[in-house]
C-alpha cells in the first residue's frame, strides 16, 4: 500500500533486494483489505519517523 503519508512514516523501509519501498507492518488478508477499502483520511498504522532516523536509513 502507498499513500500521501508513506514517505514519511517509521514502517515504511527499503529492500535492496527487490529495489523497492514496502511497509514494515505485517499485515494478514483480512487487515489489508480493511485498510485499502477504507474510508479514512489516514493509515492506522503511520507512525512519524523523524528527520534524523530517516536520513540515517537513506
């Protein structure tokens, strides 16, 4: 899932391997579905990382 917000959150990392972003959050069938049909304005999960932390994960 990629929204607005993705860049910028703790759960959202690299994988080298596959040279793409991807969700931390280890989400089942049924939470995915929950969370893309959703009616919200934000993910549930979205946890801020600050500037800091994410410039060392660069």
């Amino acid at each position: 899932m990629i929204c607005n917000e993705c860049e910028t959150c703790w759960n959202y990392d690299y994988d080298e391997e596959y040279d793409e972003y991807y969700c931390l959050m280890d989400l089942d069938e049924d939470e995915t579905y929950r969370l893309l049909s959703s009616n919200k304005p934000h993910c549930p999960y979205y946890r801020q990382g600050d500037e800091h932390y994410l410039a060392r994960r660069q």
